[in-house]
C-alpha cells in the first residue's frame, strides 16, 4: 500500500466522534479517502478530477 499522508478534510467536523475524512494528496494522480475514525478501515482512491468534481459539488450545497 502506498504511503498516504491524511490530513483531516476542512468539511469535517471538530469535534471528536463527529463526521470526520481524511484526505491525502501525495501520491501523483491519487486523492485518497478515509474515516479518521477506522485508520486501519477501508481507502477510497479516486481520481484528482472525480475528488475536483466532488468538492465542488458539495461547495455548491452549502447554505
């Protein structure tokens, strides 16, 4: 498995136990996902457009 750097997603919450995603960006053409509550839980990889598209989507519902 590649060596992904997460860092915690700015549309998580601060809180502990609250909804909260990782991110990593290290790898070349690889976003990486993950629940900062299961770290040895599943990855989500995608693509940096499918990541660029999601993000922008969820910038878009937002109040």
């Amino acid at each position: 498995m590649p060596a992904y750097e997460f860092v915690k997603s700015s549309y998580s919450g601060g809180n502990a136990g609250q909804e909260c995603v990782e991110v990593a960006r290290n790898i070349p053409r690889t976003v990486a996902v993950r629940d900062s509550k299961r770290l040895g839980g599943p990855v989500l990889t995608l693509a940096p457009a499918a990541w660029d598209v999601f993000t922008a989507d969820l910038r878009r519902r937002q109040p």
